[in-house]
C-alpha cells in the first residue's frame, strides 16, 4: 500500500489515501493495519470506508512475444494476456486485543476474523466515466479493550480514501423529570439496552423507578416510571425542571401541580414553602388541607346551663358560640377535672364529646 493525494477539483475534494494496484503480479497478499481502537464503553463498532475501485477491463492485456528463427527469416507470434492478478473486491478484517501495543499484531490470516468482502456497491470507475466513491458500513461486536481493523488485497486496485471508526449511543436525554446518560446500544443490534434513569434536581421518584430502553438504532423507547417534583417546586414540563415556589406561593405536595397563592389570612415570606404560615390570631387544625383558609378560635359556647337530672346524672346545655371564627365543623369537649373515667359514663360518649 502506498500513502498518496486523491483530488477531484470540480468537486472540491482533497484527500490523503492509501492506494494499491499489484495486477501485474501473482500471489498477491497486501496487507494495510489501522492503530489499535480502544472500545472504551462501546458494545458494537462501526466502520466506514469510503474507496474506489477500478474496472478490471482498464488493465490492457499482457501480450507474449514468441520469437521463432529460421535460416533466413525471423517469425513473431504475438498471443494476447490480462493481468495476472486482477480482482474488484478486498477483505476487511479484525483483531480483538486486550491491550495497546507499539507493534502491529502478527499478520496470520487465522488471527484474524474476516468481516467481509467489501466490493463496489455502487459502481467502479473506468476511462469512459467519472470516478465512482464508494460506501460501505461494516459492524461488529467486540468485548475486549480494544481492535485492529486490518485491510487485506489480494490483487485489485483499489484507494482507500477515509476510514470512520464510531459506536453509536442513545443521547442522553431527560423524560418524566428523570436524567438518563448516553447510553450505549448493545452488542448486537436486536439487543436492547436498559438505562436507569436519575431525577433532575428537587424531585424524586414516585411509583416506580424511572427506565429508558435504548435501541440498537440509538433511539429510545418506552420509558418506564419516573419523577415528580418535590412539595415546594413546580414543575416546567417543556425544560423538564422543577422550579421554587417564590415568596407568597406554596406547594403543598410532591406531584405536578403548579404553586398556589398563600391562603387568606396566611403569609409566605420564604421560597420552597409547602404551606403558608397563619398570620397572628388565626390558626389552622392538624386535620385541615393546605390550601384552607386559616381560621380564628371560635368564642365559647353561650346560654352554658346544668341541670341535676338525680346525684348521679348531670344534664348540660349549650348554644353555638356567637363567633364561629370562620369554621363550621365546631367540635364540643368537656373536662372535668375531679372526675374519673372508670366511674364516669358520658352520653354522647365519643372521644370528641368529652375528655
């Protein structure tokens, strides 16, 4: 193989190439090695090579000179030839390695695992026509540290004029407010990958933990679970973040709702808030929504009367406070200090009733 300029001025095109065309000789067997190609976290390479070939029908033949002498005369037979060697195909190879070295790996054909025989799929080129650049994308699936491509002609003639190594990923990408990496595709193309996926900031995984399947094309297919904001965030569904709550606002839940004004007669002076803090006076019970109104303590009840039914029986009457402070679910309880639950039945006798 020999290093040398392939230009085609119309179409702006100057490349460096590698070309070989040994058609004259027998027992062809050139050989051309990339460096060694660490995989990295690749699963399956690719190789592009982009090359031409020539038409075996360019090469004039051989013409064989027999001559015969006589005693007065000299006789010429002139039998036409081809080339000796001419082919319209290379094998590209490869060689797993587990580790980089300054020397090429031996050149034994049974080292090496053959790929393919790259012909030229969209045409080769003669006198009569423009010169044809051929494509072609080769796989394979490798586990050890890294590879050697190898180039083997056995009697064409052929330039090489770009080579492309690369692996392909799916792209990282967020969905359901989950992060997940660049994903590699598997080792063989049918082979779907699954991708774990991390919440983006101020969420947190609800029901399932969030997963991606990576395709052997690099696209992405049927996430799985995922994340919700946090309570005090809300979430931007198009950006995929979760935004604070600003002064005023609250969130009172993990989920996609968005944040709310502070209820009446409540305040929020901080960002993040989940609930608003009632304003002096007024008071929210441990039972009550978020997102209710914070309430004053009712006044007491009115027209409070006692009545001795018998020595045993006490029969007390109330009316509603004249101030309800804003509720409607009053809830009536009655203490007595000297008395003891074991000796004392009330009537109503709910919890709620008495204490």
């Amino acid at each position: 193989w020999v290093e040398e300029s392939f230009t085609n001025f119309q179409k702006g095109i100057n490349w460096r190439s590698y070309v070989v065309c040994d058609v004259a000789y027998n027992n062809v067997n050139n050989w051309l090695w990339t460096p060694f190609i660490d995989r990295g976290v690749a699963n399956r390479i690719y190789i592009e090579i982009k090359f031409t070939i020539r038409d075996c029908s360019l090469f004039p033949g051989i013409t064989i000179h027999v001559f015969v002498f006589t005693n007065f005369f000299l006789i010429c037979f002139f039998f036409p030839g081809n080339a000796l060697s001419c082919k319209e195909t290379f094998s590209l190879l490869y060689y797993e390695f587990d580790a980089a070295t300054r020397e090429p790996p031996p050149w034994d054909a049974e080292r090496y695992k053959l790929i393919g025989r790259i012909a030229a799929g969209e045409g080769r080129f003669n006198s009569n026509s423009e010169v044809n650049i051929n494509t072609e994308v080769k796989s394979i699936p490798v586990t050890k540290k890294g590879v050697y491509f190898a180039f083997r002609d056995q009697g064409a003639c052929i330039s090489l004029l770009a080579i492309k190594v690369y692996y392909i990923t799916c792209p990282e990408v967020t969905i359901n407010f989950a992060k997940f990496p660049a994903t590699p595709t598997g080792k063989e193309i049918t082979i779907i990958e699954q991708a774990t996926g991390s919440c983006v900031a101020n969420a947190e995984v609800v029901a399932a933990t969030p997963t991606y399947l990576c395709k052997g094309d690099g696209k992405w297919t049927l996430p799985t679970g995922g994340c919700k904001c946090k309570a005090g965030f809300q979430p931007d569904v198009e950006k995929q973040t979760c935004n604070v709550c600003g002064p005023g606002t609250y969130k009172s839940e993990v989920g996609d709702g968005s944040c709310l004004s502070c209820p009446e007669h409540s305040m929020g002076q901080d960002y993040g808030l989940s609930e608003c803090r009632c304003n002096n006076g007024y008071y929210r019970a441990a039972s009550d929504p978020k997102n209710m109104s914070c309430t004053q303590p009712p006044s007491a009840p009115q027209n409070l009367t006692v009545n001795f039914v018998d020595q045993s029986t006490v029969a007390l009457s109330w009316s509603p406070p004249e101030n309800l402070g804003g509720r409607n679910d009053i809830v009536y309880r009655i203490q007595c200090d000297a008395c003891s639950l074991g000796l004392v039945q009330y009537n109503p006798h709910t919890v709620s009733d008495r204490s």
